[in-house]
C-alpha cells in the first residue's frame, strides 16, 4: 500500500470485510498495533461488531455497500471468502489496496481456478475434473475409482459443499442440486496437515510451523501443534510448499494451505486466504499471532516471528451444545486448569456451531491434549471428561 | 458478584470507569473471555472509546452519570482512582457490584488513609506525618532530617503530587499550594520494584513475580521481569506481603504495591487497585495478562495463572517525542526485530506523554532489555542506538 502513516494519534485504517470471530479476534492485534479496525457487517449482533468501535452496516454482495466501506480505508481485506470476484476488480480499480487481491483471492473462492492452478504450478493435487453429468462422474470413477468427491466449485466451507459419492446413485443426489461441481478422487490419507505462511506485498514470506488439524464430521475440532512426529525434511517441504503456492498465487496477506499427509507425501485439499481456525493456536502460541500477521501484511508492514512460545500448544474448538448458557461452566474450568485459554466469540449458542475454542500450552502432548479436551467438553456439553 | 451468567450469547457486562489506555488493553482480554467491556469516556477520542462498541459519554465525577452507566452491568470496576469515594457508596448502596470496593478502593485515593492503615497492619512505610503548616514539615525534619517528601493526600499519579524538599524553602512552595499534605521520609533506596496481585471476593488471592521499575523523572520507563538478582526469600516476603495488604483491606481486583528496596529489605511506597503499567509485561510474558486477571477477579471467576511465559520479559514505555508520526517507525523497529511487540494506546503524541509500551523476552537479561530499549527509543525519537 502507498501509506499506512496518517500523522497525529489515528493509525492506519484496516477495512475487514465480514464480522465474524476472525475479525472480532483480529480487533484483539488491532488495538495493539493501534491499527484503527473498521468491519462491515451485516447486524451489530454479529462476533465482531460486538467488540469494535467502527462498524459499517452493509451488504457484503453489494458493490456500492463496499465502496462506501472502503473510503478512509488504508488497506481493505476479508474475514470470508464470500465477496463477488468482481466487486474486489472493482473496489482495486478504484483505487484501494485489497489484500488478498482478487487475481489470489479466486483461488480461495473457487475450487476448479484453484485445481487448475495448482496442477499448473505442480502442487500436488488429487486427480480431479469439472463434472456436469452422472456420465461425467461415472466416467471419472470408472479412471480412478468410488469413492468419488464432489465438490461445490464455489461456496462450501466447514464441510458443506462437499459430499464423498460411494456410487452413481450418491452422485445423483448431488448433480440434481445444479451447483457447478468438481470430481476429486478420494485421498486415502493418514491425517491432515495444515500449513499457515504470510506474505506481504513487499513479497516477504513467513511460515509457521506445520500443524496437525483433527476433524469430525468435516468440522475441525482440534489442532495440534506442531504437527506430533511429522519428519523434519518433510515439515519443511510442506512450508516450502505453501510459500510457493503464496508467492505463485501472489497472496497478500495470511494463507492456509489444508494439506492430506499420504504415506508417500502430501495432497493440497484446500486453500483460505485469511486467519484460519488452523492458526488460532498462534495468539498464545505463537510469538506473532495470525491476526497480527495478517494485519502486519496487509499493511505492508515486516512479518513477525512465526516461532512457538511452549513446545507443544493444542487448541480446541468450543462447538455449541444443547445449552446455551456456556458462562455458568467458566467457574469450573477456570478453577480445574488456571492455564487454560477460553476464547468465546459471543454468538449465539447453536448446535454444532463453532462459538469458541480454548488453547492449552505445555510440554507433554498427550497432557496438553487431555487438558484442551477437558475444558472443551465442558464448556460446551457440561461434562466431566 | 451473584451471577455473572446472563443466558445465551451475551456475556457478563463488565463497566470500566474511565477509558485510557487501561481499559484499552482490557478490552482485549474482555473479547477473549466473551465478556461485553463497557466504558466511561469523556470523549470518543479517548484511548479505549476507539475500541470499544459500549462506549458511555459522561462525568465519572456525577452521580447521576455513574448511575446512568451503571444500569445492566454484572460488575462495575475502574480504569483509575479518581472516582469520589462517596460515589462508590453510592453505586454500592443502589445494588451495583464495585470491585475494588469503596473502602478498599480508598486507601489508594489517600495517601493518609493508605499510610495509617498499613502502619497498623504493621507494613514497612517510611516514617509520615499529616502536615498543614510549615512548622509541621520543620517538627519533621528535625526529627526524620531532610530530604522531605511532600505528597499530595489525593490526585497524584506519574510523579506528579509528589515533592522531593532539601529545605523548609522546598517546602514553603508546596505548601502555598494549599492541598492537603503528607510528610514522609526521603528512603534512600536501592531500587524500585513492584508486586502485582489479584484478589477475587471468594478470597482467592494470587501473585505475579516481582518486577523491578526503572523510573526517570517520577515516570516508570521500564520493567524488568522478574526483578533480577532478587534473592528468592526477599521475592517470597514481597509477595507475601502483598497479598497481606490485598486481604487486610479487602481489595478485589488488582493491586500494584510498589516498593523500595533498602539495604534492609522492602518500603512501602505507593498502592494502585487497578491494571498497573508494572503489569503491562504480562499480556505476552505471564499465561494470564493482568487484564484478564483483573476481569475474572471482578466477576469473581476463578483466578488465572500468573506464571511467566519466558525467563526474562522487559517492558519499555514509549513516551511522546517531538514528532508524532509514530506510525512511520513501525518499518524499522518491525524488520529489525521481528519477535518485538508493540502495543500503542490510540492516544494524541504529546512530549512525556505515554503513549504506548513495548514488550520484548528472552532469556538474556542484557539482551532482551537491549531489545526493548531500541525499539522504544526507535519509536519515539527516530533515534537508531
């Protein structure tokens, strides 16, 4: 960006388009670095605009709703991958910075630009096709076997949008929806791996350290870091690939490479381009946190150490239960673990729902883990784990 | 407090009385915790009005005003100490939750107060005396001999309010300015430390390691974490003592009790029931910020750990320079030192002014506080040392 320096007591004016928890968790660095957070949101209910002095009411899909957004804005970015491709060309033609532009954002935004790219560029992908037709999968399938993955070619996240077909009768269910689809085969994976790197416009590239991501039912529900007994060379070999991917894609700003660990290496699933769930282990665990570095490379500003503060950090998602009252069960966990970090993003309880996660911090990992587990179960169901 | 557990997505309301830079930074535990910080400002502009939605314009001088603000919080608390004391009975008497309380809270509104009450808890204090007339500060003298140190009963902060007499000439200047007065005795000490505690009204009581402050002209310019080369039982006896005071007088919340240390062990100099700027070390160097702390002791939650994060943890304050681009600064002292954190408080540069703080750690004393120092003088001055 030209200038992120207003003189006097105002910083620079960081414009996050969404209002979520990652930027009700980005006001948190925000209001460290004295960056001036401005969200646009859709209510004041939302995660974010609970907790910022600077909030815009508008319609993401809206292009004069953003162009009102952006004026005063130093740097403009995203908390969802939801924003029209075209209403980012547009608001970067008018002259604001946008980090992730729109030429990288694309590949976070649709899955078959993604595949393309990434095959292009020699990551490693799983086999994969634009399907229109019931011929079109099974023809994929009859190349590379059931199951088959479809995916929606735009808009799932948390696991919606994609389904693993077992047969041509799955597969019809999916294609009867209309949705623009791709075919994936099936990565018989050991677990998942994810990989975090910023990078800024200056084209500086940071990595942290490769983490382990646990899902149930296509939702993370832990993350460990770092990755438990992944091997050294190929830890690096998994930065390096997610620094490549940034640089190729000319990313600014954070990106999460979602990666399969197979017994011969590595797959890329997905990509986001902004905090990640991935990453929200960094704001204790991390020297720099992901919310801070994300904002440090929208601004252009140096990166910050992506080093660990404890050996092994493992973070929990809080994902609603039956109960809505989750505030009566702090006394307990707080008193049970005094080191527990509870993070709660002010929504409203529903099931199943991520409202939250807490952070442990430790040596041991099995200890770590039981720790994080514990306050996890209890925060969310009220048991005694 | 009673219950702190509103149901569904809107947690505890927690109002903080006053909005520098105090409840700036609480504002960040507070979204973590999911708890709704609410603040008192006189203006929009004020350091945490810029970052908080629940902003209340008002006098925290007027009744009426405190009892506005007060209406639908879970508790009530204080960003500092100039509240009037009978306005906290008051609040007390309407229902409200006020942590610290009115009689608490007092002993760190007067110093009078303060002085005869550890006096007779038998904490270690200089030799005092109220004082009106000169003959007072001369009876003084002549028994403890000079230096005097005038003190303001009420309103000091920053060295402010604070008078250091070599002469009943001294005096007279101070005296002429009719506030009402405190003598004690010049304590040649050897350092400055503080000892920072938290007490919850359950009565739950927890200490953070002893820092040493580093002060210039009365102002606090940097903390060192922990105070190094304190003998272990001299570190045990500060705390203890400490933690003494916060139960003897009730405290809930925080307390600063900051002392000399002699030759012969440790002097009382000065209360503060409130985040203190010796705790601002703690948000990246103890498991529990002392804004955090102070928010679950509040809402009488169960206490956080205050352990430290890493061996060595060094705090610098960045006062005002000349320039007040600070911003532009940020390049520099960021590539030069990617684990450096900034904190910077929103508020307009003036010369002296505290604007912000830095927070390096480590595990060399030298190098960390070298670190520290180069980033604070980089930011405020421009000046590369």
């Amino acid at each position: 960006m030209s200038s992120p320096s207003p003189a006097g007591s105002s910083g620079p004016v960081v414009g996050m388009i969404g209002a979520g928890q990652l930027a009700r968790m980005t006001q948190q660095a925000a209001i460290a670095l004295g960056v001036e957070l401005r969200v646009l949101a859709g209510s004041r209910d939302e995660s974010a605009a609970r907790v910022v002095a600077d909030v815009r009411l508008g319609d993401h899909r809206s292009l004069s709703d953003l162009r009102d957004f952006a004026k005063g804005c130093d740097a403009l970015t995203f908390d969802h991958e939801h924003v029209p491709t075209e209403h980012i060309r547009a608001l970067a033609a008018d002259g604001s910075a946008v980090h992730p532009g729109a030429e990288a954002l694309v590949h976070a935004q649709d899955k078959a630009v993604m595949r393309e790219r990434l095959t292009a560029i020699g990551a490693p992908c799983p086999a994969w096709r634009r399907v229109e037709t019931a011929a079109d999968v099974e023809g994929f399938a009859a190349e590379h076997g059931w199951p088959v993955v479809l995916k929606a070619v735009r808009g799932g996240y948390d696991g919606r949008g994609v389904w693993i077909c077992r047969s041509a009768g799955d597969a019809a269910g999916v294609l009867a929806s209309g949705v623009p689809l791709l075919a994936e085969a099936f990565v018989p994976f050991e677990r998942e791996l994810a990989v975090l790197v910023a990078r800024s416009p200056h084209g500086q590239g940071v990595s942290y350290p490769v983490v382990e991501t646990v899902q149930r039912d296509g939702i993370c529900v832990e993350v460990l870091a770092p990755a438990p007994g992944l091997d050294p060379e190929r830890a690096a070999a998994a930065q390096g690939l997610a620094l490549k991917i940034a640089t190729e894609l000319g990313v600014t700003g954070l990106l999460a490479v979602e990666m399969f660990e197979t017994s011969g290496g590595f797959v890329v699933n997905e990509l986001a381009m902004r905090p990640h769930n991935s990453g929200h282990w960094t704001i204790e665990g991390a020297r720099t946190s992901q919310f801070e570095q994300h904002l440090r490379a929208v601004l252009d500003l140096p990166l910050g150490a992506p080093v660990m503060t404890a050996p092994v950090v493992v973070m929990a998602n809080l994902l609603g239960g039956e109960d809505p009252d989750v505030f009566s069960r702090y006394e307990h966990v707080m008193a049970h673990d005094p080191g527990i970090k509870v993070h709660f993003y002010g929504k409203e309880v529903r099931p199943g729902r991520k409202i939250g996660h807490v952070t442990a911090l430790g040596t041991d990992l099995e200890e770590v883990r039981a720790r994080a587990r514990h306050a996890a179960v209890y925060l969310t169901d009220g048991v005694y784990t």
